[in-house]
C-alpha cells in the first residue's frame, strides 16, 4: 500500500521554511527591541513554541503515514495539539497584558491632561481678590 500524504511536502515544506524564517525574523525584532517585560517574554515564549511546532506540522501532514506508523501519528499530532494550545493560551495572555498595560497608559495620560489643565489655565478673579488680602 502507498502512502499518499494529506498534503504533499512540495507544498509544506516551503510554507514551513517560510514560516519558519518569519517567526525567527520576530523573535530576532522581539529581542532587540522590546523592553524587558512581560509582554517581551510572552512574546519570546510563544515564538519559541511557534518555531517547534511549525516542522512538526509539516512533517504531520507531509511525511508521517498513519496507516503504517499509528503510534508515531498519534504522538505527533498530540504533540501538535498541545503545542498549538500553548500558543493560543500565551496569546491571549499577551492580550490581556496589552489590556492591562493600555489602561495603565490611559490612567496615566488621563492624570497628565488634569494635571495640564491645572496648570494652564488662568486663575480665577476670587483667588486673585484672596491673594491680595493680608
């Protein structure tokens, strides 16, 4: 019996060697760029995550026969699976973290803007009238 792949490998593997460059080329970005953080080490995580899981889905789809190799399928695929549930769970973890840290950033420009208004603007005839009394 021939092994007929789900999807060929002349297709996966560029995708996957695409794929893979891209991820790398962010973490390289992530890396030198970011502050140290936690959205930093999110990010780094689940690029990391990204980077392992990508030639596992070539190979899953591309080079693994279920029909002769079923216990080397079911490991991949679980592998897979658990991989790509860890990047959906960091991602939203950095969704929550970006929300957090967004509403940090509209306290804090909040506060400046009072405390711009305070400043600017001229003060009042009946503080004036204060001032001036002993």
């Amino acid at each position: 019996m021939n092994f007929a792949p789900f999807i060929p490998a002349w297709i996966t593997l560029p995708l996957a060697a695409a794929s893979m460059l891209t991820v790398a080329a962010h973490l390289l970005v992530v890396e030198r760029t970011s502050p140290r953080s936690v959205r930093r080490r999110i990010r780094l995580s689940n690029g990391w995550i990204m980077l392992i899981a990508i030639p596992l889905i070539a190979a899953g789809f591309s080079f693994i026969d279920p029909d002769a190799k079923p216990r080397m399928f079911l490991i991949v695929w679980s592998t897979i699976i658990g991989l790509v549930s860890i990047s959906i769970a960091l991602a939203l973890a950095d969704v929550v973290n970006t929300f957090f840290h967004a509403r940090q950033s509209l306290a804090k420009l909040r506060q400046t803007k009072e405390d711009l208004a305070r400043l600017t603007t001229p003060p009042s005839q009946d503080s004036l009238e204060r001032a001036d009394e002993p």
